[in-house]
C-alpha cells in the first residue's frame, strides 16, 4: 500500500513519519495542496490523504477516478469545502476525524471567553505600554453567568463538562438529545430559547451554508443585554457586520471569534508586510471587546498528532476492508 498525504504543514510531518515507520506503509508527504493539477502526483497511490481550507475542485475527483484511486481520507473534521457530488459521480469514498481532540475546541472557549470576561486584550496592550492602572477594564466574572451550549457533539459535552467546572450555569441545545445531558436537564426547546436566555453563547454546530447564519440582526435583537458570542466553530454562522454593529453600539458585551466567514487566504497566513483590504475585520481586530485568533481552537500537538494518525488509519481500513468508522455518509 502507498498513500500521498497533502497539504501537509511543517508541524504535522512529524507525526505523518512516525505513522509510517510503526505502521511499515509508505506515506509520500506533499506540502503543496491538493488541486487538479497537484493531484497528479498521485498516480500510482492507492489513497490520497488531504487538509486544506480552499474549496476541493471537482476536476481533482474526476482525476482520482481515473487513477483509479477511490479514497480520500481528510485530516480534519469538516466536509464544508468537499464537493460532495463531484465524489459520489466518481465512486469515491471520504472520511474525515470527527474526534481529534474535543477538549482542544473546548478548552479554547472558555479561554477565550475568560480573555474578553477579564479585559486581557486591552489590559495586556495597556501594559505593554507600561499603563498600569485597572480602570476602565473592570472584569466580569464567569461564575455568575448563564452560558447557552449550541450543539451538544463531543465538543459541546466537553465544553458543558468545563463551564460547569467554572461555576456558571449551562443550559443546551441541540436536535437531537444526548442521554447525559438530557439527564442533567440542560436542553432547552430551541436554538431561539438558549439565544434568549444566555448571557454566554458558545457555539458548537457544524455550518448551516451559506447565507445561513444563527448569529444576526434578528436575532442579535432577541438577546440579552451585554451578552456575549464565543464562535470557534465555523464563520458563516455568524453575520460579522451585525455582531461588530451590536458590540459597537453597546447592545452585546463583545464576542470571541476564532473562525471569521472570510477568513480563506487571511487565517494562517503572514500578511504583516501588505496592506489589509478587510475593512470590517480591522474594526474587530481593533476592538478590545472583541477576541481574534485566527482558527487555532484546534491547534494543540495532541489534536494534530491524532489527526495526522486517524486519517491514515481510516485510509488504510478502508482500503483493507472497504469501509471504515470515520466514512461520511455522502447520501445524507
Ligand atoms: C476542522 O477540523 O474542520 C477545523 O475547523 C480545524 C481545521 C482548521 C484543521
């Protein structure tokens, strides 16, 4: 068996070595990402292993096919950018990581939250200064608030388990009830019942595509006062211009942003030496109430070692066996 892992960052290549060594199965690694014009490299493969955050064209699969390569194992959790027709014309099969480290998107929330509740942002610009005093950064604290869990996956669970820990009170939603949080009776009855409610909304769902956002005008207007917005799961869901105009006029507190619905060609890229043509995402990045980080919720060595090795096992048991626990369901 040969596999051809692409786009694979510096920082993963290690874990992608080690894999290969234990597992005595040769893994070619490619830095460049996959397109219909990389995707030539993989003649001659049996899988082909991939991250990247651009849109898969569908050309790539058409090639695959042609190849006869009908596995494509993704290194991260989303399917948002996969063309999922484009696989199932070619009798191609995708799995991804659903579970690389829940913890890690967990754990970010609440300390990202934890950053804006005490004013590290400003504080920390104010020091750098040498400006010492307290005022105005007055902090708020955790342990008196009503946080709202959209989606209730690992990463919601873990994220309820945590905010627990901190003394705040966690109500949930999701379509579908999770037995153990249903037992702690946590769910409310809708999506729109936990925006009322919260003083705290962090967000846990997949995206709902475009246009399609949870987080808007509307329903912005429904909120608490001064509450808050933590999103490190996907951009769209949120409508930026309306959080920004809310936090800007006072209506909500401030908001955690680590994913951004432009973020493509800006997150995880150094463009300290040109000239930022994002006007909306300067105001944000300016604001003290607002908490930018560009898409590292996940960046933890313990989720990327698992995603470098979890996709490759999923590839190797779907070509030993034909299936595997991570396949993705491209009829639903
Ligand atoms: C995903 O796993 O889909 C993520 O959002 C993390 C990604 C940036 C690797």
């Amino acid at each position: 068996m040969k596999l051809i892992d692409f786009g694979v960052r510096e920082d993963e290549k290690k874990y992608i070595q080690e894999w290969s060594r234990d597992n005595n199965i040769e893994v070619k690694i490619v830095s460049d990402l996959l397109t219909p014009e990389t995707v030539k490299l993989a003649q001659g493969y049996d899988g082909i292993v991939a991250y990247q955050q651009l849109p898969y064209d569908e050309k790539i699969f058409d090639v695959m096919n042609e190849y006869g390569i009908h596995v494509i194992s993704l290194r991260n959790v989303g399917v948002d950018n996969v063309p999922l027709a484009a696989l199932k014309r070619n009798n191609i099969r995708l799995t991804n990581v659903p579970s690389y480290s829940p913890e890690a998107i967990a754990e970010y929330s609440v300390a990202g939250l934890m950053a804006l509740l005490r004013n590290f942002k400003h504080m920390f610009r104010k020091v750098d200064n040498h400006d010492f005093r307290w005022a105005p950064d007055i902090g708020r604290e955790l342990n008196e608030l009503t946080v709202g869990v959209a989606g209730t996956g690992r990463i919601g669970r873990a994220a309820i388990k945590i905010y627990q820990g901190f003394g705040a009170k966690v109500i949930a939603f999701n379509k579908f009830h999770n037995p153990d949080i249903e037992k702690q009776d946590l769910y409310v009855d809708s999506l729109d019942t936990l925006l009322k409610n919260s003083d705290v909304v962090t967000l846990h769902i997949p995206s709902l595509g475009k246009g399609h956002t949870v987080i808007n005008r509307d329903s912005i207007s429904e909120m608490k006062d001064n509450a808050i917005i933590v999103n490190s799961a996907r951009g769209d869901l949120i409508n930026t211009k309306d959080l920004y105009e809310a936090v800007a006029n006072g209506k909500l507190y401030g908001a955690v942003m680590d994913v951004y619905e432009n973020e493509v060609g800006i997150f995880n890229t150094d463009l300290s030496d040109q000239e930022f043509k994002d006007d909306l995402l300067k105001k944000v990045i300016q604001s003290p109430r607002f908490i930018l980080t560009p898409h590292i919720a996940f960046y933890t060595t313990k989720a990327v070692k698992n995603m470098a090795t979890i996709s490759l096992d999923s590839m190797v048991s779907e070509l030993q066996t034909g299936t595997s626990e991570n396949e993705i369901n491209l009829d639903k």
